[in-house]
C-alpha cells in the first residue's frame, strides 16, 4: 500500500511539472516576428519540453521530443504576431 501511494505522488508531481512547461511552451511559441520564427521557436521549445516530459514520467525522451516538436511548430506557426506582444 505504500509503495502505490508513493508511485501516486511522484505521477502527480510529474503531471504538475508537466503542466508548468506545457504552459511556458505555450507562451514561448509566439516569440518570433513572422510565422516561420514562431514555429522555429515553438518547435525548438516544444521539443525541449517534450523531452522533459518524456523522462519525466517514465516514457521515452526521443518520442517526447519529436512530439513536443510537432505540437510547438503548430503552436507557433498558429500564433499571430498581434497575439503576444512582448514589447508592453
């Protein structure tokens, strides 16, 4: 029983972390001044995350990786400049 209730924290902890980087992926993803800067970024961000992800939570980083790139790229290319405007 112990051990299950242990396996419980460290899955919470991980989706908890998990969270934390998907968000700051989110708003990463809209640096850039045109659509391919933005989905260059989010791709690069997104896989960074994605690796983490993966280790994090016991699956594989590379796949993590690759995933988290795809939906980066997408975050980013979806992004328009006017939406995140860091210069306020």
């Amino acid at each position: 029983m112990h051990v299950q209730g242990a396996k419980m924290r460290h899955k919470t902890r991980g989706l908890l972390s998990l969270a934390a980087i998907a968000l700051t992926a989110l708003i990463l993803a809209g640096c850039g001044a045109t659509t391919g800067e933005r989905a260059a970024s989010g791709a690069g961000v997104g896989a960074a995350v994605g690796a983490g992800a993966g280790a994090a939570t016991g699956g594989s980083a590379t796949r993590g990786a690759v995933i988290g790139a795809g939906a980066g790229a997408a975050a980013g290319a979806l992004t328009d400049e006017e939406d995140i405007d860091l210069s306020q």
